[in-house]
C-alpha cells in the first residue's frame, strides 16, 4: 500500500475488522454489481469510496429523470443526456476515486455473456429488478462457489440476504419460483428513496466484509425494513435446501437459457427485447427513422418517439420498447421499425 492509500483509506485500516491486510485485500479485489439503479448506483459508489480496487458495472438501462429521486449517482445532465446508466456511473465514480478501476458494460446479463462479464468476481451484488436475472445470478454464483448478495426495494420495504454457496441456503432455497401474480412495483406502489439506501448499505457492508476475507465470520441474515412502518426484522437464514435443484441436484437451467423470457422493467411500463448477435449502425438507423418521428442518439443508444410508444435501442441489437406490456405488439414494434 502506497502511502496515499494509507492516508485515503485511514479511517478503515483503524477499524479493528478491517485493518491493514484486509484494506489490501480490497485494494486487490474485484466486486461486480449487476444493475446501477437505485441499489446498484449506491453500491458503487460506496465501494469505490472504500478502495475496492475493480469494480465491473453491468446494466442495459439508461438515466431518465424519474431517477433521480433515488439513483444515487446521476446527475440531471445525465437524464438530458440520455446516458447509459453504466457510463454515467463510471463517470461519476472516476471523480469519486480516480485511483480504481472500472469497467463499465452496458448489457443485459445472459447466459450467452454471463461468464465474460462475472469472471473473476470475488462478490457480485444484485442491484437488479427481476427474478429472472437473479435466479441466473444464482445459478453462476452456486457453479463457481462465489458469494452474492441479493437485494430488493419497492416503497418504503426492503430485503437483503447474503448467499455463500455451500453454507447458505440460496436464492432457489428461499424462493423455489418467482412470486406468483401482479406484484408491487416502483411505478404502482412508488419508492422512498432511503430505504434503497438503507437495503445498499447493508449489501455493501456485507460485500467489504467478504472482501476484506472476513466471509467466515458473517452471520447470513435475512433482513427486512419497512422505514415507514419504522420495522426492522433480522432472522437467520435457513440451512441449503437437500432438495434444492440448484445448489443440491446442480442443475442451473437458467445458466443453460432454458427460462429465458421476455423481462418486464421495473417502474417501467416497457417490455425489453433480445436480439442477440444483432449489432445495428446507429447513425445509419437513426437516418431511416428520421421522416417517421422524433429521434435522439449518441454513441450509446438511440431513442425513437412514436406516440404512445417510445422505442430505446442499443447497438448490439436490444431494445426497450416502452409504452405497452404487451410482448407481441413489442415485438411487432421492434419488426416493424428495426426489421425482423
């Protein structure tokens, strides 16, 4: 450690749990947070305060003006901007601590690039929206033996439990399948913005444990805050399931994209669709939608106003189509504008 790292990070090689040698042990690790909204744009910038010395940043959304309520690190030229939250995060946290790397990769998370982008992960943190894209987390994290940390909010409840693969009951012990029905989300129920950072900040503490080589002595909790109720509820987490299919038979079907299916957007009326392999010319896209309405682009995506509906679509081929929950019009959509 340089003594500029002793200097910046004082204050927790102090802290007896953490000391010297773990402060090297974050300075030498690499976290990667899957989504940077409202949990996920906390986490980094948290973990890059503490010296964690890589973070790799996933997320196939972009910075809009209803969140900035809650996400943490954007700014309002971001949303004028129609940043990738990625890029924006990146930016932000390169002014935060410009000593750390970060990768940012504005992607959806799929079984088709899951092992490039959580490669050499020593935690991965959930800042994401959907059971799908957790429940691949989990099957990655329970293969390869790599602790993660999962988290949830919608209006003023929160959730949060760490998994250690082999001692902890994992996501598919907690929760056999997704919730059944219609269930609570930011755009019906809304969203006060402590609680993302109430429900971040135990995932980061957890996370600098772990990195710090303090995983063995974590108590695995599950917690649960209603900051309006004013509760707070901690249980010990359950035992791996025997019967588990995935951390006791090890069969990661959603590894294997066998339950791929079209993802609904938190607080999003919007439907996002899959094209993989798909890569598209922005500017020579933007050129044929022109006539046909309002467009905006950068480097990193392009946006297509069609009243009621509002099309957002990325270079390798993905699309947000937002406006309708309906899959097929989505699709139609995306066919009748981008091409089959």
């Amino acid at each position: 450690m340089t003594p500029q790292q002793r200097e910046r990070y004082s204050r927790q090689i102090v802290f007896p749990g953490i000391g010297v040698a773990g402060q090297e042990r974050l300075l030498a690790s690499r976290a990667v947070i899957v989504g940077c909204g409202a949990l996920g744009s906390f986490q980094a910038g948290a973990l890059a305060r503490a010296g964690v010395g890589r973070l790799v940043l996933i997320d196939r959304d972009y910075v809009e003006s209803s969140n900035l309520q809650r996400q943490w690190l954007y700014e309002e030229s971001d949303a004028v901007e129609g940043l990738p939250k990625a890029v924006a995060a990146a930016r932000r946290i390169a002014a935060i601590n410009s000593a750390i790397e970060v990768a940012p990769h504005i992607a959806d998370l799929t079984p088709d690039n899951i092992d490039e982008l959580l490669n050499g992960a020593g935690v991965i943190l959930d800042g994401t929206d959907n059971f799908e894209t957790r429940y691949l987390i989990n099957d990655y994290a329970v293969r390869g033996g790599v602790p993660w940390i999962y988290g949830a909010a919608v209006g003023s409840y929160g959730l949060t439990m760490t998994i250690l693969p082999g001692r902890t009951a994992c996501l598919k012990c907690v929760y056999p399948s997704a919730p059944a029905g219609a269930q609570p989300t930011c755009e019906t129920a809304g969203i006060v913005n402590a609680i993302t950072s109430l429900i971040a900040s135990l995932q980061v503490a957890a996370a600098v444990r772990i990195l710090a080589g303090q995983a063995a002595e974590l108590r695995p909790l599950i917690t649960t805050a209603d900051l309006w109720a004013g509760e707070l509820r901690q249980i010990d987490q359950p035992a791996p399931d025997p019967a588990c299919p995935a951390c006791a038979r090890r069969e990661f079907v959603h590894l294997e994209g066998r339950r791929r299916v079209p993802v609904s957007l938190c607080g999003r009326n919007a439907v996002q669709i899959h094209e993989r392999e798909r890569p598209l010319d922005l500017a020579d896209l933007r050129e044929r939608l022109a006539p046909l309405g309002e467009v905006r682009a950068n480097e990193f995506a392009l946006r297509f106003f069609l009243p009621p509906y509002e099309m957002t679509i990325f270079p390798d081929g993905r699309a947000i189509i937002k406006g309708t929950q309906d899959v097929a019009l989505a699709r139609s959509l995306y066919a009748r504008y981008i091409g089959n």
